[in-house]
C-alpha cells in the first residue's frame, strides 16, 4: 500500500519527522511518499490513496482527500479543532484542568471605552503579567506575556481583527512545561521542556528538552483528552503547578524530533504501526 505523509511545503522542518515515520512504515512492507501540500494537490487530483498521514493544517486538502475516501491520520475535523487555540480551550474546560481564559469578543468597530473596560476586565480577573495568545500560530511564536494595563490595550488595539485569548500567567511554570506523546490509546514518551531565556519553553525558539517520567495519572488525562478529540496521535503541553498540570495545548499534528533524541524513542515507527495496522471503517 502507497501510504503519503504530506508536510507543508514551506516548513523544512517537518522532513526529519515524516521521515522518521516513512521508515516505520517502509519496515512494515508498504510504500511511504513524502509530499508537500503543494504536490499532494496534483498527485490526490489523479490518484486515490486509502490512508495518509497528514502533518499540514492545510484544512481545504484535507476535506478534499476525506470526501474522496483516504482516510487521514489525523482527520481534519480533529486538526481543525486543535487548531484553533480557543476551541480547544472551549472543549477541554469543563473536563480538564485548564488555566483561567478570557476568549476575545467578535467586534469590528471598537471604542477607547470598549478596550479601556475589557483591559480592566483582563486585568482584573486573571492579574498581571498576562498571557496572551493568537489563536492560530504554533511554536509559540503568536504567544505573548503582558506586564501592565497599557500593554494588554495596546495588544488590543493591534489584534482586535485577530481572534486571540488571555490566559492567567502560571509563574511556577516559567519557561517550563511538560510535553506528553499519545499515539493510538498509549502516552508513548514524555519531555520536560525549559528555557532560561523565555517565558515559553518551546524547543523552536530555544528550548531544550529532557526524557522525563509519566505519571499514570498523567498518562490518562492525555489519553483521554486525545480520545475525546478524536485523534490518532498529538503532543499535549501540560503546564506545571504544585497542585497538578494544567492543560495548555493540544498539538494535532505536534513534530517529534526533539521529543525522539531527549527519550531514544522512534516516534514515528510507533505512528507509522498505528496508521498501518489501523482497519478501515473502524471507529
């Protein structure tokens, strides 16, 4: 079987991941091809593959393969939903510990007194320093710290268009956090994220990354946060508190690279056993 693993085609650093997974499932007998979003347009114009392991968030592609019938790993649905940082935050909230969010309102014409009364809204519920965070983005690169009133208004004013969230700042998570690896039904490898530069611990803008233990207790939160989004695989960022993790963000399509050198683990071939050994029609 022909089984495509499509990457963005502007991103290099999705290659050392799918072809981590290329290798898993070359050892099982099938045919890897990698392919950007760009070449998948073409190649799924003219040939119909039954599986694929998506790693793009490239939403129409996706929708175009699914109605033709090549089952996505993972489907679009669910990487739509990650995708969107308050969506996420919407359906984990009242089953998982999560910190306090305050989602932007929808608003096209705002007045001084509309951000002038929301940033006190801000400031007063979740305190300062702040969180702020675009919607869409990854890597952290859209995540931003507040430290005043006037930095929360002035954010507002440049971002109102933007859909985007506050989040109450987790000062012993600083720069750290806990990322946790689920494929199929197993938390499979898990990574302390620290960066003594930032505020963010992501790898991408200089962090580093160490194998650390799972907690069963852990473990099954992530797992079933993956189960109820209905994903196959993800990363799942959990930020560290004396009174347990809180859940920051659910990655659909999270890269593995680091995660695979900190833990000596071959995430992709766990992937890769996952999608060929998955039977169409099951759910």
């Amino acid at each position: 079987m022909k089984i495509p693993i499509i990457i963005n085609h502007s991103i290099p650093y999705f290659i050392k991941s799918a072809e981590n997974i290329a290798e898993g499932i070359k050892k099982s007998g099938n045919v890897p091809i990698i392919m950007n979003n760009v070449e998948a347009r073409e190649r799924t114009d003219r040939e119909l593959f039954e599986k694929c392991v998506f790693l793009d968030k490239d939403i129409p592609l996706g929708l175009k393969m699914e109605i033709a019938g090549t089952r996505l790993f993972n489907n679009i649905g669910s990487i739509e939903l990650c995708s969107d940082k308050r969506r996420i935050n919407a359906f984990l909230k009242n089953d998982f510990p999560v910190p306090e969010t305050i989602e932007y309102p929808l608003t096209y014409f705002p007045n001084e007194s509309f951000f002038d009364d929301f940033s006190d809204k801000i400031c007063a519920q979740l305190g300062l320093p702040v969180i702020a965070k675009l919607a869409f983005g990854s890597q952290g690169r859209e995540v931003f710290l507040l430290n005043s009133k006037e930095e929360v208004t002035k954010f507002q004013k440049k971002y109102y268009l933007a859909p985007h969230l506050y989040q109450k700042y987790i000062e012993s998570s600083k720069g750290r956090d806990q990322r946790v690896y689920v494929v199929g039904k197993n938390a499979v490898a898990s990574v302390i994220r620290e960066n003594d530069k930032d505020f963010r611990s992501n790898v991408a803008i200089g962090g580093k990354a160490y194998k650390t233990y799972i907690s069963d207790e852990t473990a099954s939160l992530c797992v079933d946060i993956s189960a109820m989004l209905g994903l196959d695989f993800c990363g799942i960022d959990l930020l560290l508190t004396p009174d347990g993790p809180l859940v920051c963000e659910v990655n659909a399509n999270a890269l593995f690279t680091a995660l695979n050198e900190a833990c000596k683990i071959e995430t992709g071939h766990i992937i890769a056993e996952h999608v060929v050994s998955y039977k169409l029609g099951s759910l």
